[in-house]
C-alpha cells in the first residue's frame, strides 16, 4: 500500500469493486433518477416559462410601462406630461358589462376592452380569419364594429356580421379574436372578450361616476432613458396620483404567480419522492455491503485502516449516486421541450424550450446530498465495527447506531438539504412545513415498522401454520418490514392527503356553496338607481333575499405611516396590497358572514375622524390591532383611517364581504357604485337577469352559478394533476419495495426451497409470503390514511378555514391501493422464489 495516497489507493480499490458491473445497483440508480428527474424537469420547465415571459415582457404589458388608474381617467395635464416624455402613447379602458342579443333572447357578462389607434404598442394582434384590427372598429351607420372572443358567438348564438347591444349602443360582430398579446393583465375573467373602439365608450352609457372601470396608459419610452429614471420623474411630477406603476420586470405577475407556486409545489413533491428513494437507496448500500462482510472483515484482518475501507465504498456509492442523478437531470431537462407544446394554448405566453443549467445543477446536489443522507449509515459499520464481528455478521447480522460523528454528518446534510429547499421555495413557509412534516411522516412510518415487528415477535404463535410463517417473516433478521411501511407510506400519505382535500373542497363547492350561494352578483349600480332596484328586486317572484352596499376602488399605500413597499407581507395575504380593492362605508355592523372580535363598531350616526374595521385574520398576518392606522389611495387621495375594529370574515358564505369598511362622513360623498345580492328559485334566474338588465342597461350580473361551476372544473382539473404527480412518489416508493424484495430475493428461494424439502406445498408457501405482504401493506395503508387524514384535516380547518368532513370512501381506495400494491409486489417475489429448484441450493449446502 505504501505507493499509492489514501484517495488514490481507495479510489483504485473502488473501481475494482465495480468491475462486477451495476447488478444491485439499478433499484438505487432508478430511485434517485426519478426523484431528480421531477425536480429538474420542474425546474427547467419553471424557466422556460420565465424565459418567455421576459421575451415577451413588451407585449405582455402592453408597453414599456403600463399606468392604471380605478374609476378615474388621467386629467389632462397628466396626459400632455406622458406624451411629452415617451415616443408613443397608447390608451385603453377595461371593464364588465352585459352583452344583450339585438332581439333580447340572450345576453351574457363579457370583459370589455375600449382600446385607440396606437394599440397594440408592442406585439401583434391577430384575428381568427386575418386582417387587421383597426378598421374593423369603425362605426358603419348606427353599429360601431366590435372583435370578440369566440366563446362569446357560441354563448349568444351570434355569427360574424350579427348586432349586440353594449349598453345603449349597438354594436356589430365585426372579427373574431385570434390572439390578443397583452392579456395576461386580465387576473381573473368572467366573461368572453369584447374589444371596441375608444371612440364608441361614451355612446355605450356605461362609464358612470364609481363604475368599476381601469384606464391603462401603455408607454413606450425612448431608447435614452432608463426604466427607473423615467418612474421617478413621474413620481415627482405627480406625487399621490393614485395609479398603478408596472415596467418590464413585472409584465405578467399572474403568470409569474402561477409559475412561482407551481414551481413550489411539485419542487416539494419531487423531493418526497425523493426522500422515497432515499430509503431504496440506503437498502441498496446495506444490501450491497452485506454482501462485502466477508471482503471487508479481510482487508481489516490484514491491516486496511478504518479510514481506507469507509472512504472506498464512501467513493462507490457516491459516484453510482451521482451517475443516477445526472441520468435523472438529463431526463428532466427534456420536460420543457415535451410539455411546452402542451402549454402553447394554456399559458398566454410561448414557453421557451431549452437546456437551462441552474435547475439541472440543484436537482443534481439534491440528489447527491441524497445519496450521501441514506448511505453514511450502513456505511459505518463498516468503518466503526471490528473484523470480528464482521465474520459473526455473516451469520449472525447484528444492530446497533453508528457513531456519534456520523450522526452529526448525516443530520448536517439533512439540514443542508432541508435549507435549499426552504431557500429556493417561493414560499419558505410552506416549504418549512413540507420539511417538517416530511421528517415528521418518516420518523412515524420508522416507529410503525418498529411496533409491527414487535408486535410480530411477542404475538403467541397461531396454530395456522401460513400465519405463523407470514408472522415470523415479518419480524425475522434482515425481514424487509422497516422498507416496505417506509416505500408505500409517504406516496400513499400524499395520496389520501390529496384526495381527502379534493373531496372536503368539491363538497364545498357542490353543496355547501351552491345553497348558500345568492344567484346573482349585480355591479355598477349607479346612487340614483339603488332606490327603483331595490324596489324590481323585491317585488320579484320567489326572490327571498336581498343585499346592496356602496362599493369604490381603494389600494392600501401604507401601514401604520410605513410605505408597504417596504412591507414584505406573508404569501397567503399579498393579495391585499396587489392592487387596488374593493372598499365600502356602512352604518352598521354587516349582517351576514361577520363576526366582531376585537373594538367596537361605531354608531349609526358617528361624524368624527376616519375610522375602518379591518380583517381579523389580515390584520394578525400585518401585526396590525386595534388603534393602529391604515393610509388608502381612494381616487388618487390618500387618506388616513384608525382601525376602529376587526372581524372575522366567514368568505364561503359567498355574501357580500370585504376587507376594509370605513365608517360613514368622508366617503359618502365619493363617487361610487353599488353591488347587490339576490337569492330566488334557480328557474326564475334569467327572468329576473333579463328585467334588471333591460331596464338598467349599465348594470352587470354576475351568475354565481356559472362561477361555482367553472371552480368545480378547475378543482376537478388541479385534482387529476396533483394525483398524477403523487403518483411520482408513489412509483419511487414501489421501486423501493422492488428494492426490497429483490434484495431478500435469495433467502425467499432457500426459505422456499427448505419449506418444499419439510413438506410443504407451493400453495402453504405463496400464502405464507402473501399473508406477510398483506399484514404489512395493510399496516401501512392505515398509518399512511390516519398521517393523509390528519394533514387534510389542518389544510381545511386551519389554513382554508373551511368546514370538514370525514371521507371514508377516499380511505378505503388508499387501503386498496396499499395493499394491492404491496402484496402483489411480494406475491410476485414469492411465486419466482417458489419456481426455483431444490436441488442446486441443497449441493451447495
């Protein structure tokens, strides 16, 4: 040994060992392909999309800067300012409004969009059958020409050439949309798209003092100045405006958004099964050093230093992990190009396919820090156990912890792992929660597989000769009973985790929400037609109830006189400074989904400073209380309101709720609209949508029928794709019992092989070997549906804050699955080990 350095020496001794090729090492290579597979393509798919979105950032905007203002236009000095200082302007207004067949048979909610001659600034407009956009949007004698979505013609019954009213005027179907660049702006869409010339807004009648529209002005800045330059002119040329600033680098947030969370989600999915693999991979580096004992007590009989022999089997396993896991980053980097064309009509952007390294990089050192987590371990004893006891291990395999300094490694890399996926999580909170409870669902399925194979050893022996073998089995030296409960336990607990969700959330929506639910939403009520509305609706037939409050357009600027742009708010709560909100004033204490929790309400007649009642659950996310103080931009004006009180919204009663109300004085004055709620018998629903919208032509209603259904779609949707991608760490956990079972494959054949020499028949054998995996898959199934249904039960009741409710159904497919999988698994093992012959097993003993 003296020429060659300890690296060296057991670097050459490593590659020696692997000269027998990779024969037990597939299941440990498959587990952390996959695992890493998931997790890189994830990744490169998450860049993909944001590769597109920052290609496409222009054209998403709309601009290089897009400013809106709420219920407001831009006054004209604003206007001569951003046309003095951009090389081009370009206007739109946006709304919702109701689209009424010329003859009144049908009408429908659709998302207008009032644009000029410059639009679109940035990227192409097309049309389903070609042409250009501009001149469709002429007024031809009394019907201006209007684009629309053509979800709308199949709604209406309307075909290019046909006449809708919009409002009070009439508008004809002049084209069909093709593509329309920047409507990624649109967060959330009610109703097909209806695209019509500036010039024809006025005619419509809808524009209305507090009607719910936005006005965006999309700039193109010259070549010379600088993004944030040009904003902080602006800034100073008209502090407190009001509007809404985004450049480039927020162009689509919803996109963003979505690709944020997305990213996420199966980051921690992939991980589990990951953490799966994990356990494949520690039983492939037990199996395999169990079968070096005997190599391993010689070179030690011989001298070879502790050191040599750990850091030689330490370099094997560390370079098979990372074969695997580079084999697993090349498959992922192939996901963008196989799912991209998949996306092209569900993202409104063109992902990007392409090799994106990071992604591919971090996958990797998850793996690898994987491997190293689950391979230390049985690696000790190699280094810590002296040659004697590793000839007695041959016979007689013993147990025991490894040292202390492993421990320290092994739980350091796990911290480091655990770290990463915190840190690279766009949110940490619910990636420390996975982390935890991952952890947490590892060390329980560990304690299972303990208590069932002390529970199999201390059970009086059955006088069934199958069962007391299948008992036997299960708690025997080297039984697989800790890697069967470890493989199928974290898939199976994500699994019934999913679907109890899925169930709790589509029972809400189905039943709960659809009778509590009022029928109609209806907006933009103007002051002086609440009277003569509420009179219409309350005079209608079957109709039960009715609710109406004043609404404007507020966004928060600053909490406590802190500017929330130095506020980082919790991910679960952004939402409540993205923008602006609804915000209303009121007397009294709203009567339906609130309750007061902390203040007091103000009187009817209060006249004093600005007071508001807050969102308790928002106001303890903000570190915000009673006293403390809230400055909101309500029409470009910035006032200053004392959290008078908090309440606890309940938002599935579907009612009319927000976030902030403010007391009575200030506000009433203010421009502004009403919303309204209507409850009555589901056949009187159009009738009632077709009176109010008749004889209030620039009031729009919201079926809250048609919404519920489009939730059930999308849950419906979400459901298939988290099951799909559980399913990924249900596959690892199956290779892991593969694992498993092929590990124990040669004493299964000799247990067979003795059993057939005493007497027994094939069929006593099978059912031994089944009843075994039956015992131990239905131990899992139960673990795994009590962990499923415990963290259902937390995602409802604590973060949803939704009702629960019990599913038996979902429990007993989780059972199914466990045992069916677990057991004909083993049954396979079993019924190859059962074909072998006697005879070349009893020459070699």
């Amino acid at each position: 040994m003296s020429g060659y350095s300890m690296p060296g020496l057991a670097l050459r001794l490593a590659l020696r060992e692997m000269r027998g090729g990779l024969k037990g090492f597939r299941v440990f290579m498959a587990c952390l392909a996959l695992g890493v597979a998931a997790i890189a393509g994830v990744g490169a798919l998450s860049d993909a999309i944001e590769a597109g979105v920052r290609a496409d950032a222009r054209s998403l905007l709309g601009g290089e800067v897009d400013l809106r203002l709420t219920h407001r236009e831009a006054t004209a000095e604003q206007l001569d300012w951003l046309t003095q200082h951009s090389d081009r302007l370009s206007m739109a207004a946006q709304m919702r409004a109701m689209a009424i067949r010329e003859d009144g048979a049908d009408r429908r909610l659709v998302e207008v969009k009032a644009v000029d001659g410059a639009y679109p600034l940035f990227g192409q407009f097309t049309l389903r059958d070609g042409g250009a956009l501009q001149p469709l949007l002429t007024k031809q004698g009394d019907a201006w020409g209007a684009v629309v979505g053509e979800n709308l013609l199949e709604r209406l019954h309307l075909k290019v050439g046909d006449r809708f009213r919009l409002g009070d005027a009439v508008a004809r179907v002049a084209g069909v949309i093709g593509d329309e660049p920047d409507k990624s702006t649109r967060a959330f869409e009610l109703g097909p798209r209806v695209i019509i010339a500036n010039a024809m807004l006025p005619e419509t009648g809808l524009v209305q003092p507090g009607s719910l529209i936005r006005y965006h002005y999309r700039v193109d800045l010259p070549d010379t100045v600088a993004v944030d330059t040009w904003k902080q002119q602006l800034a100073d040329a008209f502090p407190g405006a009001g509007w809404r600033v985004r450049d480039l680098e927020n162009a689509a947030p919803n996109i963003q958004r979505f690709v944020d969370r997305m990213k996420t989600f199966l980051t921690l999915v992939g991980l589990t099964a990951l953490l799966v693999g994990g356990v494949g991979v520690g039983n492939a580096a037990k199996a395999y050093l169990a079968e070096r004992t005997g190599t391993i007590a010689i070179l030690k009989g011989v001298g070879a230093p502790s050191r040599l022999i750990f850091t030689t089997y330490l370099l094997q396993l560390l370079g098979l992990g990372l074969v695997g896991s580079v084999i697993g980053a090349l498959l992922g980097s192939l996901v963008p190009f196989a799912v991209a064309p998949i996306l092209a009509d569900e993202l409104p952007v063109a992902a990007r396919a392409a090799f994106y390294l990071e992604p591919l990089m971090l996958a990797v050192l998850f793996g690898v820090l994987t491997t190293l987590i689950f391979s230390l371990w049985p690696l000790s004893r190699a280094r810590e156990v002296r040659a004697a006891a590793l000839f007695r291990d041959m016979v007689d395999p013993s147990k025991g912890w490894p040292g202390r300094r492993i421990i320290v490694v092994i739980a350091a890399l796990g911290a480091v792992m655990a770290g990463i996926a915190i840190l690279s999580a766009d949110n940490p909170r619910l990636a420390s929660y996975f982390v935890i409870g991952a952890l947490g669902t590892l060390l329980l399925f560990r304690g299972a597989a303990w208590l069932v194979t002390k529970a199999a050893k201390s059970l009086p022996h059955p006088k069934s000769m199958r069962l007391r073998m299948a008992l036997t089995n299960i708690h025997r030296p080297g039984a697989p009973t800790a890697s069967v409960v470890l493989s199928m336990g974290l898939g199976l607990t994500v699994l019934s985790a999913v679907s109890l969700v899925e169930a709790n959330l589509n029972r809400e929506v189905t039943d709960t929400l659809r009778g509590e639910a009022p029928g109609f939403y209806f907006i933009d009520i103007q002051p002086d037609q609440i009277g003569p509305f509420r009179e219409m609706v309350s005079g209608f037939p079957t109709v039960t109830e009715s609710q109406d409050v004043p609404m404007l357009r507020g966004r928060i600027v600053a909490m406590n006189g802190v500017s929330v742009s130095e506020i980082t708010p919790p991910p679960e709560f952004a939402w409540i400074l993205r923008g602006d909100r609804g915000v209303t004033w009121s007397r009294t204490f709203p009567s339906q989904g609130s309750e007061l929790v902390a203040g007091k309400w103000w009187q009817q007649d209060y006249s004093g400073p600005l007071l508001v009642s807050f969102d308790v659950e928002a106001a303890q996310a903000f570190g915000l209380k009673v006293g403390d103080t809230l400055t909101v931009n309500i029409l470009g004006r910035e006032v200053t309101a004392e959290i008078a009180n908090l309440r606890k919204i309940d938002w599935t009663s579907l009612g009319i709720n927000f976030v902030m109300v403010f007391s009575p004085g200030m506000l009433e004055s203010a421009p502004q609209s009403y919303i309204a709620t209507a409850r009555l018998d589901e056949d009187r629903e159009v009738a009632l949508e077709r009176k109010v919208t008749d004889a209030f032509p620039n009031v729009s209603s919201i079926r809250v029928k048609e919404i519920l259904d489009g939730v059930a779609q999308i849950l419906g949707n979400l459901s298939v794709a988290v099951r799909v991608i559980a399913s990924v760490a249900i596959l690892a956990g199956v290779l892991v019992l593969a694992g498993a079972i092929a590990a124990g494959h040669h004493r299964r054949i000799y247990d067979s092989v003795v059993l057939k020499v005493l007497g027994a028949t094939r069929w006593d054998v099978m059912l031994a070997f089944l009843l075994e995996y039956l015992l131990l898959g239905l131990v899992t199934a139960v673990v795994a549906a009590g962990i499923g249904t415990a963290a259902a039960y937390v995602v409802i009741s604590g973060i949803m804050d939704a009702p629960w409710s019990f599913d038996m159904r979902t429990l007993i497919v989780t059972l199914a699955l466990a045992i069916s999988l677990t057991a004909g698994l083993g049954g396979a093992g079993a019924w190859n080990a059962l074909g072998r012959k006697a005879a070349p097993f009893l020459r070699n003993d």
